[in-house]
C-alpha cells in the first residue's frame, strides 16, 4: 500500500531525482521502482527512462546501493 501511494503520478520524478543527486538508493527506492514498473502498465516513456536510469547507475555503479 505504501509504494502505491509513493508511485503517485509526478513522484517517480521526484524519486528518481533525489536518487541521482544523492548518488545513493536505498532497498526501499528500489523496491519503490521495481514495484511502480511491474505494476503500473500506464508509465509513460519519460519515467521508464528514468527509472532505467537508476537501474543502470546502480549496475555500472555510479550510484550506491545503502540500507
């Protein structure tokens, strides 16, 4: 229930920015992104590249993995 109240339209945005800024996530912004694109079939083109973004941060590790 959480995560869907997170996943509003516009708070992806938000997410993903404090994500990149901070150069960290956290298991919870994780979860927060896997659930919103496994779960949410309206995501538009814009925020799944966002999101892919992250993802690909944290793969070639720009960006670091925290509890």
């Amino acid at each position: 229930m959480l995560t869907q109240v997170l996943m509003l339209q516009g708070t992806i945005e938000e997410l993903v920015e404090q994500i990149l800024l901070s150069r960290k996530i956290t298991r919870l912004n994780q979860q927060q992104l896997m659930s919103a694109l496994l779960s949410k079939d309206s995501l538009d083109e814009r925020e799944r590249i966002m999101i892919d973004r992250v993802f690909s941060g944290v793969r070639l590790g720009v960006l670091r993995v925290v509890d």
